[in-house]
C-alpha cells in the first residue's frame, strides 16, 4: 500500500486539477464546447478529457495547430514582423535541443551566490532594471545554478505546452538528467537543494521597469509586476527519511506537484521568451557566470545588426554581482568568455582595454527554426 502512495496521490492531483479548471470554465459562461477547447489548446491528455466529455464525437477530441510567440526585440524597435513557429518549436524542444529563457533574466539575472537576509536584489542594465523580491523573507531569494536552471525549465514547459500550468516530479527530475545534473539524495544532495531553490521561486516576485520609446521619438517608462507563481502543489518525496547514519534525509519533489504561473508572467514568456541550445546549457551548467553569459551573447547577437561596444562598467552592472574589484570581475569575466566561446562559436565579439566589441554574427541557432524578430 505505501509503495503505491506517491503515484495515487500524483494521479489525484491532476485529475483534481483538471475537474477544478473545468469548473472555472464553466463558472466564467463557457459552454462546454468551449470548455473542451481551451484544455485541447492547453494540452491536456485525451484520456482525461474523453470521459469528461463524452456527449462529443471521437473527432472532437484533436489538438489544434499549435499558434506562434515572438522572440523578444528591445523596446525601442518596432514590433516584431515575424515570429516562432511553435510547431517547429514544440518538435525541437521534445528532441531535447532547444531550451528557453525569460528574456528580463537574461538582461538582468539573479544572483549569484546566496544574499542571505536580504529580501530584494536589483540589477541595472542600459534600459532595464530589474528587482527581484520575496513574499517569504525567511525562505530567502533565488540564487545560482539552480535558480537558472529551474527558471528555464518552466520557461521552456510554458513555451512548449502553451499553459502556465508546470508539471514537476520526474519531469524536472528528467531535465537536469539531460543536463548531467547529477541526482542526489540526502539533506545537501542535489534533489534536496533544487526542492529548497524551487521554494524560493515561488515566493518570488518580478519588478521590471524598462525606458521606452516610439516611434516619434517620446520617451515613457513601462513597468510590470508580477508573482512567478500563482498557486502551488507540492508532494514531498520521503520527507521524514533518515540515512542508515540516523541523519534525516531532506524533502524532494514528488510526482504530482504543480505549479501555476502568475497570468502577468505567463503572457509575458510568450512575447519574451530567448531559444537556447541545450547542449550548451548541459556544458556550461556549473556555473551562474557562465549561463548568464551564454545566455547574454544569443540574445544579444541575435539581433545585432552593427558593431556594438559594450564597456566594463555596464558588463560589471548587468554580471558582476559580487566582485568588489573592477579587475577580479574582468578575469572572471574573461574565463567565462572563454568557455562560452567553446560552446558558441559563431559569436564575433573583440576583446579591448576599454570592454568587449560584438560583431554581426551568425545565428547560434538555426534561422529556418527560429528567424529574426528585427
């Protein structure tokens, strides 16, 4: 009986999810053919919806063509004139290639190593600034690795399924399997210390202000706020486990936990969302630095149409989180240029006394899978 706990209580979550979001559905006047297809549009598995609509002919029950999201221009462009092909997207994210990235924690991330007490963090770059906050000061602010990776695991899910909905458990677990994360047990094992990150994500919250302007020349500022969760589940694997030493073991994801993006955070991925090469990811992963600038490079490349100097002062506001001395951030920075070019080798940049030069390059990622927004 208790070894088939876990997955009885992750197959009651879902169905009581389900049953819960077609009960909003109908609460808001939809009909039940409308019903049927806003959670065709979500993705929801047919076996679930079949019984629950079985007044509907087997031909109603097909998932429809999958819509577009537009790669993230600056907001001083014009409107982005093309867009991702979410088919091409969703077929290319299952083979494990592309990864994405919410595009203001590409400009501005989290930090680094752990703040400890404090309950904000706030990064500046160029038009951007952005600040991170928690409405659980004792749970801490995200930080890291696993804030990075775990933030483009949700954005890669909401990209790929279409829904704020994010289903954790072995899916997760299976992402950083891919990446080579390895998947330990105990209190500071691997599963332990992601359950801790993720606690944190869901406590935190986004404040964005950008500098903006139109198409006159008129200058404005566009703020967002936003929760990154909405609405939890946790299931916690073998919470009170104890090691054969007598030691508690810690708390790990169970399957059946979910997680349900904030509205304002959700559309915002949608527009704003960056594709990243797994593998890159899989061989930068041991390090903030080195993610943070990977991530930088594609987004920032991929729209690049003429030389741009980039100084050590911004580099050191947008990525030097916590190096008192310009010249410890430039040889960290460096070391970390270094192992991005190995992995991106398209990326033209130029290295000066006075920062670093990009160039024009070729796309990182294939143009016939994701063409530029410009």
């Amino acid at each position: 009986m208790r070894a088939d706990a876990p997955q009885s209580n992750a197959l009651r979550t879902r169905v009581s999810i389900i049953d819960r979001r077609i009960e909003r559905y109908i609460s808001q006047g939809l009909s039940r053919a409308a019903t049927l297809e806003h959670l065709l549009a979500s993705r929801w598995p047919l076996e679930q919806l079949r019984p629950r609509f079985a007044e509907f002919p087997e031909s109603a029950f097909r998932y429809p063509e999958l819509p577009v999201v537009a790669v993230s221009a600056p907001p001083s462009t014009p409107a982005p004139t093309k867009s991702l092909d979410r088919a091409v997207t969703n077929a290319t994210s299952a083979a494990e290639g592309i990864s994405f990235q919410y595009v203001p924690l590409i400009q501005c991330s989290f930090p680094h190593a752990d703040p400890k007490a404090a309950t904000t963090f706030t990064r500046k770059n160029g038009w951007l600034e952005l600040t991170l906050g928690t409405t659980r000061p004792e749970a801490g602010l995200p930080y890291g690795v696993p804030a990075r990776l775990l933030t483009i695991y949700c954005t890669s899910e909401a990209v790929r399924t279409n829904s704020p909905e994010i289903y954790l458990g072995d899916s997760v677990h299976d992402f950083l399997r891919r990446l080579d994360v390895p998947i330990t047990r105990g209190a500071r094992g691997s599963l332990s210390v992601y359950a801790n990150q993720l606690l944190r994500l869901i406590h935190s919250t986004l404040s964005i202000d950008e500098n903006i302007r139109d198409g006159a020349g008129r200058s404005g500022l566009h703020m967002r706020q936003a929760l990154f969760v909405e609405e939890a589940r946790l299931w916690w694997d073998d919470p009170d486990h104890s090691s054969a030493n007598g030691k508690r073991g810690g708390r790990y994801i169970g399957n059946g936990s979910s997680l349900m993006l904030s509205s304002a955070l959700f559309h915002s991925i949608l527009e704003r969302s960056a594709p990243l090469a797994t593998h890159a990811i899989k061989r930068l992963r041991k390090s903030p630095m080195d993610l943070d600038v990977y991530a930088w490079l594609v987004h920032r490349l991929f729209h690049l149409k003429s030389p741009s100097m980039i100084s050590w002062s911004q580099l050191s506001h947008q990525f030097g989180h916590s190096y008192r001395e310009p010249r410890t951030f430039r040889r960290f920075f460096l070391d970390s240029l270094k192992r991005v070019s190995v992995v991106y080798p398209e990326a033209k940049l130029r290295v000066s006394p006075t920062g670093v030069l990009l160039l024009p390059s070729r796309p990182h990622l294939s143009n016939s899978k994701f063409p530029s927004t410009r």
